[in-house]
C-alpha cells in the first residue's frame, strides 16, 4: 500500500515536470520603431514616441543592451528627434532594451 502511494506520486510529479505550462520561458521579445522624445543618460532610459497620438513608452537599457549603426559612431547618432528602431522585452515590471538601432546622425567630432 505504501509503496504504491510512493510509486503514483513519483509518477504525477514526472507527469507535472514533462508539461509544456511547467517550463519557464523567457519574456517574449517586442520590435517597435519611432522618435527618441527623451534621453536620460544617467538613469540609462530613453522615452520613445510612436506614430500617432500614442503616448511615450519609457525603455530602460543596461549592460546587455547592443546598439547597432549602419556606419559611425552610435552613442552620438542617439539623441532627441532621431528615428530608431527597437527590441526590447517587459523583465521585471519594466521595459529592457534588447537592441537599439539608430537610423543616421553625424558625431561632433565630424564622423559619419
């Protein structure tokens, strides 16, 4: 009697374990585009406005972040009014960036 409650149990906790609902998946990834509206540098956040009367969606970005430009210099293409395209993923309450790709913008030290 006792080994077979052992053995039922032992057979439902496999059961459970083999579930596609019992495995973690990782936040589902979003793409969106749109106009740098807000830069904070120091909080490491950018609020992009979409097309549209939609409102700014604030992302945050951190050491995993990659930022990608066709040619020059990305940080200095990053600023207010340039068009970017984004991943970004909802990790812990908040809005991560994934990928930032700038679309044109010169540095100041004259590269492209």
């Amino acid at each position: 009697m006792k080994l077979s409650l052992i053995r039922n149990a032992v057979v439902a906790g496999l059961c459970l374990a083999f579930t596609s609902s019992s495995w973690a998946l990782p936040p589902r990834q979003h793409s969106v585009s749109g106009v740098i509206a807000k830069l904070d540098w120091s909080r490491r956040e950018i609020t992009l406005k979409s097309a549209g009367d939609a409102p700014g969606m604030l992302l945050a970005w951190n050491d995993r972040t990659r930022f990608t430009k066709p040619a020059g210099c990305v940080q200095c293409s990053l600023a207010v009014g340039r068009q970017v395209g984004i991943y970004y993923r909802r990790e812990l309450g908040q809005n991560m960036l994934r990928e930032v790709s700038s679309k044109g913008g010169t540095c100041k030290q004259g590269q492209p």
